[in-house]
C-alpha cells in the first residue's frame, strides 16, 4: 500500500494564523514535522503560497485574510499543480465552514491536540498518496510512450530494409527509395494529407518494389529490354508486393501494400497488374507512380543517362491524364521546389551509399 510508505512528517507544511501560531508550531515541532513555514502576514503568506508549494496549509482568519479570500487566492495560483487542502482552524461562534471553501477539513477550538494531529495525519495521508499515485501515474505513461517509441523505431528500421533489400538487387545505391518516400510525403501533405498519414507513407513508399524480391535475376538484372515472357513476369512485382505486404496487420504495411499494387496503373487504363482507370487506382498508387517515375527519369544508371529536371517535368506534364492523375501533376509541378531540395538532400553519391550500406550491416 502507499499509504505504508508515506512519512507524513516529511510533508511541506504552511502555517498561516496570529492567534494560534504559537502553539501549533510547538505541536508540529515537538511532533517531528520538520519542513513547517509560518506566518501571521497575509502578503508572505501568499508569497510563500507562490513559491513553496506546501502540502497542507493549516489556517485561521487574520485581519486581512479569511477562509474566503485564501481560497481565491488559491485558486488564483497557476504554480499549485493541484489543490492545496486547507485544515481550518474554526471559531465555532461562527458556525461550520461554506463546502465552496477550501477547507478539506477543520477543527474547533480551544484546539485538542490528538484530534488536531489525528486530523493532519490524514489530510496529510490523502494528499501525499494522491502526488504519489499521479507521479507513478506519469512513470508509467511515460514509460509505456517510450517503449512505443521504440517500437516504431524498430518496426520503421525493419520496414526501411525491406525496402532496401528490394532496392539493392538492381540498384547500386538504394537511395532511390529513400527519395521516393520523401517526394511522396512531400506531394502527400501537398494534396492535403494529414501529417500522421503522410509521414506513414514516407515509409511505405520505398516498399513499392519490394516484389522484385520474387523475379528471377535473369529478368530482373537483364541490361537489355525484357521482351515477352520476360516482361510479364516482370510485372508479377506488383502482385508479389502485395502478397508480401498485405499479410501484416501493421497500418504501415497496408498502405505499402496498397503501393505495390497500385504503383505501376496508369490513368488511363493502360497500366499494370490491373488495368484500373483514373479514381479507381488508389490514391496511395497515383502518387507513387508520379514520384518513382521521376525520380528513376532523373537518376543515371549503367545504361541510361540521367534526364535533366525540365526533360523530366515536361514528361510527367505531358503523360497529365494519361499516365498520371491530372490534378496530382498540378501538385507536383506546385511542389517542385521541395522536391528538388529532396533530391539534393539525398544524393547517389558515395558518402551516401556508405552511410546506407553502413546502416544496413548494423
């Protein structure tokens, strides 16, 4: 229990009272309550409120202070992480104390000093459990987010080198899948996306070709143009993807999974593995689409040279309604500019593909 653990006589104690003071301070004092502050100014006592933070205050009335006017300024102080309870010290001439007061509790006088320890024994009980309880309360909760954390940690790392293990088969850096998944964020958040979906296809976006784990390397690394067969088991990718990634319950995986299947449909009707046509295509896939060919359009490989920027915009403008979805164009041409700040971010250069391959072995 924690109330077994509590040691009330370690307990911030204020005492505001003229008449009484005193003699409470010879009773807390010879009973072992060491952190105890009095006063019989009403300006230190509220001074005292601001910057001591006490666990109980023990009260009675000053000149300028009534029972009324300290719980005003009680609640008055934004410091006080919750509410200070207020053992009052009572006149009964003046009868019982107002239930809107801050008086948890109070006593009669001519005070008796077993009741009046009695009395802030348990006040003092109560409020010291209640700190206890929220601050492990807030070890808990803050514990429980960040195991979470990590857990995501550990889910996006898993999730990143699947992606690149796909990458790697027939690519020689693999950051073509990081810029992916940032020019899909981008154009995402573009189109209106919420951040926490957006930022979830920054890292299902590089997942798209994942498939390509399940094409046989004489397709998949074949330098010259796949012709027949060839091309259609090419194609299979999407299906494999899909296959791979739908399997998981993981929110993250889903969407990579809508990605691998949809990444490679045209909008008009033309494309791969389904034939979908315009909204039909999950918007996952349309925004994919746009990207990876861009960013594969602007990418030098063994056998091609890279496309410049306004070669590669003019092709994704001119497929507008063919290839991709036109009103998805209009945001990639909008967001251009950031797009590019990505590419430059993350370069086929070598420090890059050291800091990949470096990440991959840890």
């Amino acid at each position: 229990m924690i109330n077994d653990l509590i040691d009330t006589t370690d307990a911030n104690i204020l005492v505001i009272s003229s008449e009484y003071l005193s003699h409470i301070n010879d009773l807390l004092s010879g009973n072992y309550f060491t952190k105890v502050q009095s006063t019989d100014n009403s300006q230190i006592a509220i001074r005292l409120l601001q910057t001591h933070a006490p666990d109980l205050i023990i009260f009675s009335p000053l000149s300028d202070l009534s029972l009324t006017k300290l719980s005003t300024q009680l609640r008055a102080i934004e410091t006080l992480e919750c509410q200070v309870p207020v053992f009052f010290i009572n006149n009964p001439a003046d009868g019982v104390p107002s239930l809107n007061s801050s008086a948890k509790d109070f006593i009669n006088t001519p005070i008796n000093n077993e009741e009046f320890l009695y009395r802030i024994h348990h006040l003092l009980i109560n409020q010291l459990s209640a700190q206890e309880l929220k601050s492990y309360t807030q070890t808990i909760l803050s514990t429980v987010e960040q195991r979470n954390h990590e857990l995501k940690d550990s889910q996006t790392e898993i999730i990143e080198c699947l992606g690149y293990a796909a990458e790697f088969r027939d690519s020689e850096t693999g950051m073509h899948t990081i810029r992916v998944g940032h020019y899909t964020q981008c154009l995402a958040k573009a189109m209106g996306m919420n951040d926490i979906e957006a930022e979830r296809l920054l890292y299902a976006a590089p997942m798209h070709d994942v498939g390509k784990i399940g094409i046989p390397d004489k397709i998949l690394l074949k330098p010259s143009r796949l012709e027949g067969q060839e091309w259609e088991t090419m194609k299979k990718h999407t299906l494999i993807g899909e296959q791979i990634l739908s399997r998981s319950k993981n929110k993250l995986l889903q969407q990579a999974a809508i990605i691998a299947l949809n990444h490679h449909e045209k909008w008009d009707g033309s494309g791969y593995p389904r034939a979908l046509k315009g909204s039909d295509i999950h918007l996952y896939g349309r925004i994919v689409a746009i990207v990876d060919v861009f960013d594969a359009l602007t990418m030098e490989r063994p056998y091609k040279k890279a496309w410049s920027i306004e070669s590669a915009t003019a092709f994704i403008n001119s497929e507008s309604g063919k290839h991709f979805d036109p009103s998805l164009v209009e945001q990639f041409n909008n967001s251009l500019q950031d797009i590019l700040v990505i590419k430059e971010t993350y370069t086929d250069d070598t420090s890059h593909a050291d800091f990949l391959n470096e990440y991959i072995a840890h």
